[in-house]
C-alpha cells in the first residue's frame, strides 16, 4: 500500500520494506494475492509481475508451478530480491517499458502498480504487446480515497485521506481498472472488492501508514499541525484501547488478452 521511487535513501527504504513485509504476512494479503493467482488460470509459459518489489509473489508462483519472472523499476528492490530469492528470475524495467517480446508472456500480474503510474493506459498498451493470445492479466489496486477509517472526527480524517490520496500519481486508478483494460483491448473483464480490514494486533503496523496521511495533509495546508497530531494520538490510543478500526478496499480485475483488437 505504500508508493516506491526508482531512488529511496537507506533509511526510508529500510521502513519501507519493514512495512510491506508486515502487511504482506497480514491474513488479508495473503487471501488477495492467492485469489490473483487464480485468476491468472494455468498459464502455460512465462508469468511477469510487474513492480515485484521482494519478490515475495514470483517466490510463491514458483512453488505453484508457474514459470515467474520478477520486474520491478527499482533498482533496489530488484537487489534486495535476488538476494532474498537466489535463483529467481529478476529484471530490472518500467511498467511502461517490459523487457519482453512481443507475446512472449502467458500471464502478467501488477499488484498495488498502477497508482504510482502517471499514464496507466500506456502501461496496459505494453502489458498488451508483451502478452501472447490468450494469455490472462491480472491488476490488483486500492483507490485512495475510498480508506475507512474510523475516528471522532470524521470530516477531518476525510480531509486527510482525501488529501494523501492527491499526493499519488493515479489515486483512482483502481476503480478506473475495468474501463482501462476494455479500452486497451482485453477481452473477458472481471472485477471483485476485497475488503482487507485492520483491527486488534493487525492494526499496529498500519500506524505507520496514517502517520504519512496526517503528514501529507500537514504539509499541504489542509490540516493543522495541531490537527494532524490530534488526530494520530487518537488513533494511537484506539490501537492501545483496541478501538482501532482501518478498511481498505483492494479491487481486482483480470482479463484475457484476444487474438486480435478488434476480437
């Protein structure tokens, strides 16, 4: 859930990774990224995830059966993964760039991707190139302004959410997915909600995520900075008091790339 820049100095890195390691071991992680791997069928040749990070997903493909290569424009990432993963198969490359052929992929997946995109559709132009007949796409995604969160004051914690999610890229990609996918020409387009839901021991690691809104919301002069601590001292005491309660939706749509635009 957390944006990744080609360049993070070490220390913001380091946090980083530490939180997407605790929510990638959350139980509702775990669920949504099985649920994406059906959806990706019984892929008969090479399955891409774009914007790999770790690794964690080209690990699990593998132990699936799926041929996986990991792609991730990180440079960083993309080590951390060949070291955490000796073996696998990772490369280095943009969303907007593959380092594939033409057809060369039966499957593609792009887990919590296309918000950092500031042009989703030419993204799914070359996840189109590089896709085979056939061959199924898969994108997971939260749309930032839809963040549940529950508090006291609820028109400032709107102003909040609403003012983290205009920091993204693509804060509304993911409810766009459905239209972005029939407009490049995929065929078959389905798409499900999967509430991830944060409460009791789960809630702590998602502090860290509600510090940066109240940050972002500070910086850009929609909030107090009065206001921004407030609030995250609320939320702090609702984690100690088990009163805490975050929802976010993750939208899923797969699709199957035809034989031709006009199929």
């Amino acid at each position: 859930m957390w944006t990744l820049r080609r360049s993070i100095p070490r220390m913001s890195i380091d946090a980083l990774i530490a939180r997407l390691d605790a929510y990638d071991a959350d139980p509702s992680a775990v669920r949504l990224r099985t649920r994406s791997y059906e959806l990706l069928g019984d892929p008969a040749g090479l399955v891409a995830d774009v914007g790999c990070g770790a690794g964690l997903a080209v690990a699990e493909l593998a132990e699936r059966g799926v041929q996986a290569v990991g792609v991730d424009v990180s440079e960083q990432m993309i080590e951390l993964a060949r070291r955490r993963r000796s073996g696998a198969d990772f490369r280095i490359g943009g969303a907007c760039d593959l380092p594939f052929g033409d057809g060369e992929l039966a499957g593609y997946r792009a887990d919590k991707v296309f918000h950092e995109l500031a042009d989703p559709t030419r993204a799914l132009a070359e996840a189109r190139r590089v896709l085979m007949p056939g061959g199924r796409i898969v994108l997971v995604g939260q749309d930032w302004d839809t963040f549940v969160i529950d508090s006291s004051a609820p028109e400032l914690t709107r102003r909040i959410v609403h003012a983290r999610a205009d920091q993204i890229t693509s804060p509304r990609a993911a409810r766009a997915h459905r239209s972005l996918l029939l407009d490049a020409g995929f065929q078959d387009v389905a798409v499900e909600v999967h509430t991830a839901v944060f409460t009791g021991q789960r809630a702590e690691p998602m502090l860290g995520m509600l510090t940066a809104a109240a940050e972002a919301a500070c910086t850009s002069g929609v909030v107090t900075r009065a206001e921004a601590d407030g609030w995250l001292a609320e939320q702090r005491d609702r984690v100690r008091s088990d009163r805490f309660l975050l929802a976010v939706p993750m939208f899923v749509a797969a699709a199957t790339r035809p034989p031709s635009r006009t199929a």
